[in-house]
C-alpha cells in the first residue's frame, strides 16, 4: 500500500509505518511533543485510567451471562472500544513505549500483535449497535466449550464496500479488513482480547509514571 502524508512538524512528505503516524522521525515527534504536549502528568493520569479502564472491562467478560444476548453484545463491543482507544493513544503520543514493547516479542509475535490490533479496528469501525456486531460473532451452543463469551468466536464477514471513502482512507480500511480475516476471524474473543489487552498493557508501562494492571482474561 503505497501512502504518503506531510509530518506535522516540518512539513515534509512521508510515508507512514503506522496508520496514526504523523511525523516523519522522532527528532519532529520529540519537538512537536515540547511543544504542543500540556501537562504531563495530567497527561500519563488520563491514560492510566484508560488502561484501568480497559483492563475492568475485559476481565469482567466471562462474567457475563451468555442468554443475555444484548447484555453479551454489548460488553464485547465495549471490550473493543477499549482496546482501540488505548492502542490509538499509545500510537499517537507515545510511540516510543510503544515500540519498545514490540521489540519484546520475536518477529512472528510481533506480526500477531499487529494484525490483531489492526483486525480489531475493522471492528471498531463497522459496529454502532448490537445488530451490527452481531455480524461479527458465533456465540456457542449452550452448554458446550464455548458457553461463556470469551469463548464465541468472531466470524468471517464479506468484505465491505469502501468506494465512498477516499483512496488513503479505503486503502487503510482494506488492510485492516484483511487483518481482521486473517488474524481475528475464527478465533475466540478471550483470546483476541487477552492479547491484544496484554500488549498495550505493556506499551502503557513503558510509558513513565504508567503501572502495568496485568490484564487477564480467562478463556
């Protein structure tokens, strides 16, 4: 995918690893950083509390009552908001926990990660209420492995049409659905979600004054 974007720094042409990436190095992320970034200790509270916020979330999800159709749609889409929401501030503003979390895992994991991360923005992006989740997901038979949340698989789904998103938006929006069919699809959400929660929980550590909340989800 051939993309190119100007760094909000310097302004010059770039093109991004990332989708939230902004600038072109980290000597114009450092400087817009000193910049523009208000209090940073406001700053590392906010995502502290989103960390906290997510890990609540995400381990409170085998506790939800599987008959509870509407109830079970709607942690999991709360899970999923979560987990994006962290992801995109770590990406965003701090890039360099992020990537020193990365660097932990081998090349295969880190690949995992990525797409998993990126499978669950699809995800995000074309779900607004409990119909439309409800396309993403194979609840179990009662009674069976899969009869609590953490065990309903995601489901293939068709590939949606993009044609009125621009050509940068829709190709970022293909990669994201190809990640979700390779990496998140037929797979079950405690482990998507364990994963993907134990990552950003890791990257959030990195970042100063940021404790690790040890994300568990029971599968």
């Amino acid at each position: 995918m051939t993309d190119t974007r100007n760094c909000a720094q310097c302004g010059i042409a770039f093109q991004p690893r990332r989708e939230h990436a902004r600038f072109c190095c980290v000597r114009c992320r450092a400087t817009w950083s000193r910049e523009h970034t208000g209090d940073p200790a406001a700053e590392e509270t906010a995502l502290w509390w989103s960390v906290t916020a997510m890990a609540e979330t995400i381990q409170g999800l085998p506790t939800v009552r599987v008959w509870d159709r509407p109830r079970a749609l709607a942690a999991i889409g709360e899970a999923v908001w979560q987990v994006t929401l962290v992801d995109a501030t770590l990406v965003r503003h701090h890039l360099d926990a992020y990537d020193c979390a990365l660097a932990m895992y081998g090349p295969a994991q880190r690949g995992l990660i990525e797409q998993t991360m990126a499978g669950l923005r699809f995800v995000r992006n074309h779900i607004g209420d409990e119909a439309s989740l409800a396309r993403f997901i194979r609840p179990g038979p009662p009674g069976s492995a899969r009869a609590t949340i953490t065990g309903w698989k995601w489901k293939p789904v068709p590939e949606p049409a993009l044609t009125s998103l621009a050509p940068r938006a829709r190709a970022w929006e293909t990669s994201r659905y190809r990640a979700y069919q390779e990496q998140v699809a037929r797979r079950t959400t405690g482990e998507t979600f364990g994963e993907a929660a134990a990552f950003v929980d890791l990257a959030a550590a990195h970042v100063p004054s940021i404790p690790v909340t040890g994300t568990h989800v029971s599968r």
